[in-house]
C-alpha cells in the first residue's frame, strides 16, 4: 500500500483533543490490547519497560495490573505512529474506533465519524461505509473529492474584513477552476463586505428571504463597473452563494455591485473668497475624470489610468529621448478628444510624428469581455476614418520594458515614418 502524509500536525492535535474531550474510551467495548490486537502485532512491538520484552506485556503491566499511565497514552506512544506516522495507520486506528465490535451504538459511531469526518476534510480524507457486519456500517478511509487542501469552516462577522477577503479568494480559484477567467479577472481588485439588505424582503411562500437575510457587497473599481454585467454578475453571485454557504453564512441572499464612495474634499472656511478667485490656470482635458477621482498614478504632472500605463510612458519617453531632432515625437497621454459619431473619447496615448499621428491603447483584463471588445473595436474604426492607426497594447506586456520598447518602434516606423 502506498504510505502518503498528509494528515497535517494540527489535524493530529484536534483529532486527539477531540478523542480526550468528547469521544469516550478510544478502545471501546474491546480490551486496549484486544482493540491494538487488531491493528499491530503487539508481541513483535518492543517494550518500553526493562522488565517485559512485548508491548503486550508492558501494556497489561502498565493499563491492567499498575494503571500508571494515562487513558490518551496511546496517542503519543511512538511505537503505533498515531502521532507522526504515515496517514494509512491514523486512519485504520480511527476507523477500528468505529467498527460495530468497538462501538456497538450505530448511532453514536455516525457522530463519532461524522465529527472525525470535519477534521480530516481538509487534509483530503474521509471515513466512509465500505460494508455491514449484522446490519452495522463498517468504515473505511478514502480520498475526498476536492482532495487536500480546502479551507475549514471559518465562523464569518459582519465585520470581518479578513475573513471576507478569503472568502473572495475562494471564489477567485473557484471560478478559475470553473474556466470563467473574465469573472476571474474582474474580481481581483474587488473587496467584500456584507450587510443587512435593508429589511426589504417579499413574503412570498417558499423564498428564503426574512428581515434579518443580508446581501453580498462587491465594491469595484469605477473604470471596470460597467464590465458586471448581469450575466457576470450572476456567475460570480453562483460561486458566492456555494462559499458562504460552506462557512454557514446562508443568510447571505444576493450580491451587489458598488463603486468606491469617493472622499469629500477638504474645505477651508474661507472657501466662498477661494472660489471668487479667478484660476490661475484653466483645468486641462488631460485626463479629466482620474484628475477629478485622485489617487491615478502621475509624472512629470501628467496623469494615468493605471500602473501599466505609467510603465508605457516611461518607454515612449524612452523612445523620445533617443530619437533624432529630424525625428522627434510628441507623447500625448490621455487627451479628450471629440469624435464624429462617438463623443467624446479619451484613448491612453496618442503619439503624434511626422505629420502623422498613432493612438496607443493598454488594455487590461476587462478588456476580454465580448462586450468591451466589441466596444474597442468600435473605437478603432472612428480613429481609423480619422486616418489613425490604433496600437493595442495587454496590460502583461509592460512587464517587460524591452520587448515592449522593440514593439513600439516597429509601429512608430510603420505608422508614422512609413513612405
């Protein structure tokens, strides 16, 4: 049989808390001996006491004849592994425990399993019936489904921020495994909270809901809020639901999709004589809305819609300073520009040279979506009858700046200083 250790040392540990605490003699109806009888060859294990040569005999000396030593101590006696041997030997000593000559009340042998069942779950095992002796179960080890691995039951607050998180993140590798990459995706940058759903319920007979159900809230970030469609939102709403429920937060009845309330600004009292004041300089188009929301990345007092942005920038002006005053480019970042049948529209960069002009678009994972590919190619098509090219660019390609610089100039080239 092949001997594997995944029962983890904490597993152990509550397993055997349990067993002391909650689970009565460990031998049963059985004699420690007759129970171990079972399970090892007591006369070939050695004795830890000079005076006897078997664990047998050392057995019966020290549980039958002195009872010096205590009912657990077979849980850390090295000689039967319990402790720190292979899984195989825990788990057909907890299986004994159950077997119908140990433990002659069905019913408690189910609670008895049932309980051991919740501790090996997450370590990929489980006991489970594989026969009948005179109408009782016999149990037997076996993989669990999900295999190693799976979070226990966490007990879930309100305000749990921590515990919610994790909650998020099973549903990310959920979906992974689901292959939902675009709900995957989109719910990496989200948090999760819930909260009471107002009291608003309908009395409806057979619906779950009462004035005491609460709702899921996702906050999103406001650039990627219109890619929660209700068709994603439902996707993800369905692995929510298996989740919260895992961790016994079945009142959990729906989820909602929110932006991020933004900061009030800060006033001083003498506002009224600030806003009298003529400005100094009149606010620019570039980049209005991050400018407006804060906390967009910014250099060289320009602002960007993200962190993949900012590291294309920093290759055009890589490009710009090696390029020759005959070929000199000008980088334009997130300019608002007014088109014909599409208003007004704010690509990532245009790049303008020889008389001739390229749009530069970065695109990040809600970018995958059908409908925002249709959306962008929508967008390249009024740049096209405009007579400009659009550059697309994925949001992993920044991560490497040299690949990404050797890109950029075969396109400058062919857009901008082509015959």
């Amino acid at each position: 049989m092949v001997q594997s250790r995944e029962i983890s040392p904490v597993t152990r540990r509550d397993i055997f808390d349990f067993l002391r605490a909650e689970a009565g003699p460990w031998w049963g109806r059985l004699s420690e001996t007759g129970f171990l009888g079972q399970l090892y060859d007591l006369d070939t294990l050695p004795s830890t006491d000079p005076r006897h040569a078997t664990a047998a005999e050392d057995i019966t000396r020290h549980r039958v004849a002195n009872i010096d030593w205590d009912d657990d101590w077979v849980f850390d006696d090295p000689r039967f592994q319990l402790a720190d041997g292979p899984d195989q030997v825990l788990l057909a000593f907890l299986a004994q425990m159950a077997h119908p000559l140990v433990q002659p009340d069905t019913e408690q042998a189910v609670r008895l399993v049932t309980h051991l069942n919740r501790l090996l779950g997450p370590d990929g095992w489980e006991l489970r019936a594989s026969g009948f002796v005179s109408g009782r179960p016999v149990y037997a080890p076996r993989r669990t489904a999900s295999g190693p691995g799976r979070m226990i039951r966490m007990q879930i607050k309100d305000d749990d921020a921590g515990k919610l998180d994790l909650v998020l993140g099973q549903a990310h590798r959920l979906l992974g495994e689901n292959g939902d990459v675009l709900a995957q995706n989109l719910i990496l940058g989200a948090a999760l909270s819930v909260r009471l759903d107002g009291g608003i319920y309908y009395p409806i007979p057979g619906d779950n809901w009462n004035a005491n159900t609460y709702e899921a809230v996702l906050t999103v970030d406001a650039a990627l809020a219109q890619e929660f469609t209700p068709d994603v939102t439902d996707r993800i709403w369905a692995v929510l639901d298996t989740v919260f429920s895992h961790h016994g937060r079945a009142n959990v009845q729906s989820l909602v999709i929110e932006q991020p309330v933004l900061p009030l600004p800060a006033i001083s009292a003498d506002w009224r004589d600030q806003a009298t004041k003529p400005s100094r300089q009149p606010p620019p188009n570039q980049a209005r809305r991050e400018r407006a929301e804060g906390g967009y990345p910014s250099q060289d007092d320009l602002v960007f819609g993200s962190r993949a942005e900012l590291a294309v920038y920093h290759v055009l002006a890589e490009i710009q300073r090696e390029c020759s005053v005959q070929k000199a480019i000008a980088v334009l970042p997130l300019p608002s520009a007014k088109l014909r049948d599409s208003g007004v529209r704010a690509p990532d960069f245009v790049v303008i040279g020889n008389g001739r002009a390229v749009v530069i678009e970065v695109d990040g994972p809600h970018h995958y979506s059908r409908t925002r590919k249709a959306d962008d190619a929508t967008r390249d098509r009024h740049w096209q009858r405009c007579g400009v090219s659009t550059v697309r660019i994925t949001s992993e390609h920044t991560d490497d700046p040299g690949s990404l610089k050797a890109l950029l100039q075969e396109d400058f080239r062919r857009e901008l200083w082509r015959a």
